[in-house]
C-alpha cells in the first residue's frame, strides 16, 4: 500500500492515478493520518489513438506485403532508368 501526504498527491496526482489503475492500493494522508483512497471505477481506459499499442494493433491488421523496402526502391528507380 502506498501511502501519500496531500501535498504529494497535488504534485504528482497522474502519477498516483496511474498506479491505482494498475492495482496499487494508494491512500492519501493528511496529518498523518489516512482521509482518501483512489480506486478505479471500472476497467483500465483503452490507450489513445495515437499510441503505440494502437498503431501495433493497426499494423498487425493490415494485409502483409512480401516486398523488402529494398526491392521496393530497386523497383522505384528501375523505372526511372527506363
């Protein structure tokens, strides 16, 4: 369990957030003395758009093309030879 004064969680209240989502117990003290927990009120929230686990997930869902980025140029200035 982690304990935190007031003035911690002020400055660093993402931070706990995050830590509460994964399953931390986080009490926030006064005084001393324990006055708030953070739980979560459901499920972990799904990443942004944007992020990389979203932009693995596009990856892996698109159709695979068997050409190396190498070849792909090969072709690309091979016609430009011609």
């Amino acid at each position: 369990m982690g304990t935190y004064s007031v003035a911690d969680a002020k400055n660093h209240l993402p931070r706990l957030i995050d830590k509460a989502l994964d399953g931390e117990e986080v009490v926030i003290t006064r005084r001393g003395k324990p006055v708030v927990e953070l739980k979560p009120t459901g499920e972990r929230p799904a990443p942004p758009i944007g992020s990389h686990e979203w932009l693995d997930a596009r990856r892996r869902a698109r159709p695979k093309v068997d050409i190396s980025s190498v070849e792909l140029l090969n072709l690309i200035y091979e016609s430009d030879e011609e």
